[in-house]
C-alpha cells in the first residue's frame, strides 16, 4: 500500500468508484426484476401500513417507525462499508445501503409489532419470530434472488441484531413517552 496516498488521490478514486457504480447501476441494476422487485417491496408496504397504523397512537408508532429507519441504516452502512456484505441490486446507484429494507420493510413491520403488542413478553416473542423470518427466511431469498451478497457474515449473525434492536428501540420510546406524559422533557 503506498503510504503517501494524498488527500486528492482518494477523492480521485471515489470518483471514479462512484462512475463505474452509476454505469453498473445502469446497464446491468436499472428495470431488472430485482430493480422492480425492490421498488414494490419500498412503495406498496407503505399503503398497507397507512390503512392500518392506529391514527390515535401515530406519532409515538412513526417516532418508533423513525428511530428503526436511523438505526438499520447506519448499521447497514457500516456493515457495507466494512465490507460484511454488499449488495448487487439497488433502486438507485449512489447509497451501498439497501433502502427498500431500510427504509419500508424493517420499519414497518417494525411499527407493526410495536403496535399490535404493547405489552413486553408478547413484543418480545412477535420480535424473535420477526427477526427469525427475516434473518432465515428473508435474508437467503435476497441472497437467492442475487441481491444480497454475504462477504464475512452469516445469516445467523443478523438474528439478535433484529431482536435487540427492537427491544431497545422501545425502551427509548417508551421512555420519551413517559417523560412526555410527566411533563418532565427539556
């Protein structure tokens, strides 16, 4: 490795990484199936959730909806950029994340089960069979459908990461909600 590596030389390869990213996207990404399958799994989720999210409780659904969306992105940015896994399909060529999971499909079921269980062993259980459905079911199909590429992880090792961030991120609401309700935020 060349230990005199400027400031300009790795701007200079970012520039060209994210040109050959665009032209890949392009040719090879933009309207495959896994493009359009992406698209849907990002879009219609949202419909399904709005005809159903409890009006009475949105905002403390959505703040909970809005930390998972924080959180699995950054995780999925970090995992991506050290190089844990990658993906090979996208909606769009510039973010290594993949932003229908992120953004839709964590997030929403997410929301789901912060909702319809309230109390904490049954959260708790609907979180260990949500994060078993996405880590060995969901998971291996992205891996089938060639979207997903695993470098140094396994699938197993995403399990308690879905059901730990579950159960932490309703600590957090939950205590911002009872802080609120005290009349105690500053």
């Amino acid at each position: 490795m060349n230990e005199n590596l400027t400031f300009e030389q790795v701007m200079d390869a970012q520039k060209k990484y994210i040109q050959l990213e665009k032209l890949h996207w392009l040719k090879y990404e933009l309207f495959s199936f896994q493009f359009w399958f992406l698209l849907a799994m990002l879009i219609i989720p949202w419909f399904i959730w709005w005809k159903l999210v409890d009006k009475r409780r949105f905002l403390e659904i959505m703040s909970y909806g809005f930390l998972v969306i924080i959180s699995a992105t950054f995780l999925d940015d970090v995992g991506c950029q050290i190089n844990l896994w990658e993906y090979h399909y996208d909606i769009e060529p510039l973010f290594p994340r993949l932003i229908p999971m992120n953004f839709t499909m964590l997030p929403i079921s997410y929301m789901f089960v912060y909702q319809y269980f309230t109390e904490w062993k049954p959260f708790i259980i609907a979180n260990i069979i949500a994060a078993a459905i996405y880590a060995f079911i969901g998971e291996p199909i992205f891996v089938m459908l060639k979207i997903y590429n695993l470098i140094n992880w396994k699938h197993i090792y995403s399990f308690p990461i879905y059901v730990l961030l579950a159960v932490l991120l309703k600590l957090i609401v939950v205590k911002i909600m009872v802080a609120q309700q005290r009349g105690s935020l500053k």
